[in-house]
C-alpha cells in the first residue's frame, strides 16, 4: 500500500473530507494546505514532505513510522480497523440499539422525515458519508421493527445502505437489497415492495453490475404491480440498461419506450431526492442507456434536456452526463480521446463528491 491510498483510507475511517483533513492540519500548525493538496497526496502526484508526514502523524494518531514506510501500512490499517476504530463506532450503534428498545425510538412520522432528508442527502454527499450515517439508523430501526411500519423504512433505508457498496463487489451490495426486498415484504406494503426492488434493479443497470440479479429485481417488482409508479419506473430503466449492457438493442428500447410511459403518469416533481426520478434524471438514465446502443443524436438530446433542469446544487449528476460524452466517444471508436475526456470531467468535480456509481462507469468507459 502507498502512502496515497493509507492518507486516504485513514482519511475516509473518519468520514473527514479532503477539505477537512487540510483545515485540521492548518488549524493545529498554522499551515495554508488547500484540498487540492491533499488530493494530489492521495493519487500520489506529490509524496507529502518530513513536515507534513508529522502534521499526518499528529491529525490522523497514526504512528510516524508508518507514514514514513517503516511499519506494514496495510497491517497497521487492517488492525487499525478491527482494533481501534471499530469498537468506537460499534460501541455508539449498540448504544443507539439498546435506547432506541427501551425508550421506543422515532415514530413512524419521525422516520419517514429521516427518509426524506437522507434521499436529499444522498444526491449532494459523497457514499462514506451516508454509509456512516445509514448504519446508525439502521440499528437503531431494527428494534422498532414491532410496528409494520417500519419495515418499509427499514427496507428503505438498506436501499440507501447498499448504495454506498460499489456493485461490481457483487456480494456487499446485493446482499443488502435482497435483504431490503425482503424487509418491505415484511412490511405487507407493495408500493415499498416495488420501489426497492425498482431502485435496486436501476442501481444495478446502471452501473453495469450483477445484471442478473438486477434482472430478477425488476421481474419481481413488476409481477407485484404493474400500476404506474416510480419503483415500476426503476424496475423497467434498469432492465432496459442490463439489455443495453448485454448488446440487446430491440429490448433496451422497447423497455426504455416503456418506460417512458410510465413516466408521464408517475414522474416526479421533486427535484433533489433519490426517491424522485423528475424529468432530468430520466433524461440521465436515457442519456447512459442511448450512448450504450451507439446512439449518439439520441443520446445527446437526452444530455441538453437533462442539462435545462438539472439544479446547480447537483454537480455530481452533471459529471455523470459528461461522461456518457467520454463513453460515446470510446463507443465511436476513440478509446484514448473517450477515457481521456471523461477522466477530466471526473477529475473537476470534487472528491469528496465522487460517487461508486461514477468510479464503475470510468471503469466501464476505459475497458470499451
């Protein structure tokens, strides 16, 4: 492991930005350090002098000998983890469990508000930051799970929760939105029961990950209901990228026909919340499915119309249009030009903004 990687996993146990770990170092040494800085430590560009290997050492408590190379970095953050780290944090969720029991924890009223508020955070944060959070709730719901309820928040909130695992793992992320699945038919409530497996199904698709189990997903939600609505939306959008992903161009189509359909009576008006699909992020689906197919006026379309709605405060969805250009470019035959253009678009966008999802089409975009 480089030192890059240990700054940055150290960095991210903390669920401290770029940003942050530079305003840390400047509060306690009276430095000037910008995130720019420690991004350029992190992708190893520039290797941090014996001056701020200790300002690290200091900020981080981790040992100077490990930074400087002389201790195994990845043994030390491996026992770090299962050491140090891990009982604080298991100690506040147990913590959290055990009140949420004894004191009966947030009404339903009160989760449904957490929901709202996490699907508007989801779109702005970056994954470690809603995994550390999500978990939190996660155990602290799973003592309230008396109430029928609450196993559609819960089954929601694993939704989010598998979210912030990249899909290419395969394992962390399907587990969880199987057991969502699961937890919403728990709760008897089909609209839940279709919107998880919906999201799951897209998440999948879009990303280019476990395409059967996102096919099996999205057949489930729409033999629950084939009532217009936004997890049926999902269901149909993701199906129709696994078609794309697997050259099955008459399929992703008629699926993307469909679900266009389904959009106009079920689309959203809500503009910044993972559980809404408005205008712009359909347009963001087609936008990835058409450049899939090679097809390119189709797909640009779909980028200007995404672009005239899409709020200023969602950068991160304005960097996923712009490398569907890179991948359109690579699909066209220009494999350098295509990397090269959306590893620019994914280099201007924050780190702290970067998503899984964003790091699985780089992948896919440099392995065209």
């Amino acid at each position: 492991m480089d030192i890059g990687e240990l700054i940055r996993d150290l960095r991210t146990a903390r669920g401290w930005s770029q940003g942050r770990l530079a305003s840390e170092i400047n509060k306690v040494h009276g430095t000037t350090l910008t995130r720019e800085y420690v991004s350029n430590w992190e992708r190893s560009k520039v290797r941090p002098g014996p001056f701020y290997l200790a300002a690290l050492s200091a900020v981080l408590d981790v040992p100077l000998a490990v930074l400087e190379g002389e201790v195994d970095r990845r043994e030390f953050l491996t026992d770090v983890a299962g050491a140090a780290i891990a009982p604080v944090v298991a100690s506040d969720l147990i913590s959290a469990g055990f009140a949420a029991r004894l004191r009966g924890g947030p009404s339903a009223d009160e989760w449904e508000a957490k929901l709202t508020t996490y699907g508007t955070q989801y779109m702005s944060m970056g994954a470690a930051d809603i995994q550390r959070r999500v978990s939190g709730e996660l155990v602290t719901v799973q003592q309230q799970l008396d109430d029928p309820r609450l196993w559609s928040v819960a089954s929601r909130l694993m939704t989010l929760y598998a979210k912030t695992f990249p899909g290419a793992d395969g394992s962390k992320a399907v587990h969880w939105y199987r057991m969502a699945a699961t937890a919403a038919d728990e709760s008897g409530n089909d609209e839940a029961r279709v919107w998880v497996r919906g999201r799951a199904a897209i998440a999948l698709g879009y990303e280019g990950a476990s395409l059967g189990v996102a096919d099996v997903l999205a057949d489930q939600a729409m033999a629950i209901s084939e009532r217009p609505s936004l997890g049926l939306l999902n269901a149909v959008m993701g199906k129709a990228h696994a078609a794309a992903i697997r050259g099955d161009r008459a399929t992703a189509l008629h699926l993307a026909d469909r679900g266009r359909r389904i959009f106009d009576r079920a689309g959203s008006y809500e503009q910044t919340s993972d559980y809404a699909v408005p205008w712009w992020r359909m347009n963001v689906f087609l936008s990835l499915l058409l450049a899939r197919l090679g097809d390119e006026r189709g797909a640009v379309e779909a980028q200007e119309s995404a672009r005239r709605e899409l709020p200023a405060e969602l950068p991160r969805f304005a960097t996923h249009l712009e490398m569907h250009r890179g991948l359109m470019l690579a699909r066209s035959g220009d494999l350098l030009g295509g990397a090269a253009y959306a590893r620019t678009a994914l280099d201007a966008l924050p780190p702290e903004k970067h998503s899984l999802t964003l790091r699985l089409l780089m992948a896919e975009i440099e392995q065209t």
